[in-house]
C-alpha cells in the first residue's frame, strides 16, 4: 500500500502504454475509508513557446489537431525527450515548428492543464529576439506560422478563439508581466 495524499493505492495497473501516453487503473480506499478504483492518464511532458518579436507580434501555430478535431491557433507546443531538459525541448519546438531561434529566454511558468485524472505538466516560455530560419516540422505536422499583435492574441483569448490551455495562461502572463513593468502615472 502507498499513501497519495489522503488517498491509499492498494494495487496500480498499466493498462496502456506508447510513446506519449500511459493510461493506469489503481485499487484505491478513498479518503473515506471505502474501497474504490482510480484511473489516470499520464501524458509526456510538454513545453509551450510563445515567441514574440521586438515590436510585439506574436508567433504562433495554426495546425489540425488530432484530438479536438479542428484548426487551433497556439503557441509552439510538443513533448520533452527522455534525454532532454524543458528548456532543450522548447528551443527544439521552436526551431522545428516554425523555424525560429530566440537569443531571450524567459521560463514563464508550469501548468498542469488536467488536475482530476491526468498527469500532463506543460513548461511555458517566453521566446525573444528572434532570427527566422527554415522549418523542420515532423511528417504528422501541417503547420501555418501565424503572426498576431499581443492585443489580438489577448483578444483572441478571451474570445475563445485561442483555446489551448498553455497558450491561454502564457499569453495572458505576458501581458500582465508587461503591465506591471509599465510605470505608473
């Protein structure tokens, strides 16, 4: 038996296994003290990059996603190797996805965009002072490079029209990190 919080897992089981996801059924005694079963996923960690360029415009991605079935607009997004480091990880993002290289880095946060039942920890960044490059996106990637003003892609935030979850929260952290950098009158 293990403790998890006030959680008791008896017995975990992986039910599925691949490159990117792990799916686990865990025997449980609840917090109540009764007898249950548990499921989670654990997907790969994952980086996210929104790059923004020395006037303010923000680069991003417009690709079909698998998953949600439709084009979404995000910031530069994919898994971290087993040999990597988050930072390696969102350097490579960038450069393969839309052929960026940034000389500023600044690490953002960390999010974890599904607390119930799935692991899936994303480090967010900042990208800055760009140099623009030839793209080298993997054979499932179909991606459009979108460039937006930082007060569209707010916009586009608060309008649902930017959904993915750590583009959301990093977009608006750099907003809020450059409204306070702002001097007050």
């Amino acid at each position: 038996m293990r403790e998890h919080g006030p959680w008791k897992i008896l017995k975990s089981e992986q039910m599925y296994c691949d490159p990117w996801i792990q799916l686990f059924r865990d025997q449980v005694q609840r917090p109540d003290g009764k007898p249950g079963t548990y499921a989670t996923v654990h997907l790969k960690a994952g980086v996210c990059v929104i790059a923004m360029d020395a006037v303010g415009n923000l680069h991003l991605t417009k690709e079909f996603h698998y998953a949600v079935g439709r084009v979404t607009i995000e910031g530069v997004s994919g898994g971290i190797e087993n040999d990597e480091s988050p930072a390696i990880a969102a350097t490579r993002e960038l450069a393969e996805e839309l052929g960026i290289t940034a000389k500023r880095w600044t690490r953002l946060c960390v999010v974890d965009p599904f607390t119930a039942a799935i692991l899936s920890p994303v480090e967010i960044y900042l990208a800055e002072d760009l140099s623009f490059n030839e793209t080298n996106p993997e054979g499932t990637e179909l991606i459009e490079h979108v460039i937006m003003p930082l007060d569209e892609g707010i916009q586009a935030v608060l309008d649902g029209v930017i959904t993915h979850a750590p583009t959301c929260v990093g977009i608006l952290r750099i907003a809020l990190q450059m409204q306070l950098k702002q001097p007050r009158v």
